[in-house]
C-alpha cells in the first residue's frame, strides 16, 4: 500500500531559500506542519528560535526551549517547534522582555524586527477573501488564516478583497480598517522592492505606488504584493528605525 499525505521529512537542499539554514551541512531539515502560512511564505518556530534568533545552537536547544510555552505568537503560547510564522505575526518572548514582529525583506522574505511592548497585541492582517453567510453576515478571511464574521450593522460591512484590518490579538477583535485606495500608505509584500513604504497613487489591474524614502520612485505592483498599513504613516512599527 502506497504511503499517504506529504513526506514526514524535509531535506535542506529542498527547503524554501528564504530558510537562512546552511545547505550541506546536515541532511534534514523541519518540515513545517500547516497552519496560517504556506511553507514557501513563512518560517518554522524551531528555524527562528535557533537560526534566526540565536537563542540555542541545536535543533534538540530549540525544542527544548519551544516546550516551555515561553514563546508567544499572536499573544498565544505555542510549543510546537514545527508551528510556522510569517509575515505581521506577532513574536513575544516576555521572559526576555522581546517583542518580535515578522516584516517583508527582498533578501529573505521576512524579518524579525524589534517592537515595543505596547504594540505586542497588533497586528495588521490583509483581506484576501469574503463570503455572505447566513443571516446576511459577511465572513471575512485574511492572509494569516483568521476569519471574522462581521455583521450588517458594523462599520467594517463594507471591507473590499485587498483592504487590511488592525486587530487586537489575541482577541482578534477589529480596531481599523484600511481601504486599497489612493493616498494610503502601503508595504510592499513580495519581490526586489518587499519592505518599501510607498503612497498609493492609482488603484487598478496594478497598483501604482510612490516611495517614501525616494520620491522620485513609482512601482506597479500586483495588488496581492501590497498591503496597507495606514492612512498618512504606518499606525504600527513595520520597518527598522
């Protein structure tokens, strides 16, 4: 009888790039269980933890480590070592007094930076798909896997496919909501050009956005490698400095 589902194991060859794991040092890898990110968009608590972070020097440091439900992601303990983490989610280690948030990074995908403590419970999700259910309640869907179903009466009834949200973790309750249109401020998500703050100019086929930092810079971007952060300045901290 033929094996069934995805192979237990992952080879470090085989692993995505952005992984900053060395290649032909060891055979295997962590193979990611699913969750909220796809494997090539996200990165293994056990790879943070221990490549990333450089809070233990072994894979077996690491579990260890990830067993004591010290690590918080999205302000909920998680202690599976193959539990993956991507981009906004919400690294906290208060025994440390760190607070992590995961942003885009063209060399690596995504990146650790450093956040106070007062912004450990927000995050910023991007809306990617949205359904009537019954009772004429809107269930909306994000990036991260989270869905919130939001009544008729609510002010954020109206949130559109590519618009993001603040929300309060690990409530999830919505704080903010943010439109795909012009003169919001966005991040770039995917590709050379991923952690850039841009203004929105044009909303289409492709959105065109002006670089903060290099005025004189207009990218066309796919409104999927976009995500919206504020209305005149990003309402979170999503770039060193």
């Amino acid at each position: 009888m033929g094996r069934k589902g995805s192979a237990a194991h992952l080879k470090r060859l085989a692993s995505p790039k952005h992984w900053p794991v060395p290649r032909r040092v060891k055979k295997w890898s962590v193979r990611p269980k699913p969750g909220p990110h796809g494997i090539d968009e996200s990165i293994p608590l056990l790879i943070l933890v221990r490549d990333i972070l450089g809070l233990a020097l072994t894979g077996r440091e690491a579990r260890r480590i990830i067993a004591q439900k010290r690590i918080l992601v999205d302000g909920k303990p998680r202690y599976d070592y193959k539990f993956t983490v991507g981009v906004m989610d919400v690294v906290s280690i208060p025994d440390m007094n760190l607070y992590l948030r995961l942003v885009p990074n063209p060399k690596r995908l995504i990146k650790p930076i450093e956040i106070p403590k007062e912004e450990a419970d927000k995050k910023i999700v991007k809306v990617e798909r949205k359904v009537t259910v019954k009772g004429g309640k809107l269930q909306v869907g994000t990036h991260d896997g989270r869905n919130f179903i939001v009544d008729q009466e609510s002010e954020y009834f109206g949130v559109s496919i590519g618009d993001s949200l603040l929300i309060r973790v690990p409530q999830q309750e919505i704080l903010q909501h943010f439109p795909l249109k012009e003169k919001y401020i966005g991040i770039v998500l995917r590709g050379g050009k991923a952690g850039r703050i841009c203004k929105i100019e044009k909303v289409g086929e492709l959105v065109e956005a002006r670089d903060l930092d290099n005025p004189d810079k207009i990218y066309r971007i796919l409104p999927r490698n976009i995500m919206v952060v504020g209305e005149s300045t990003p309402v979170i901290k999503v770039r060193e400095g």
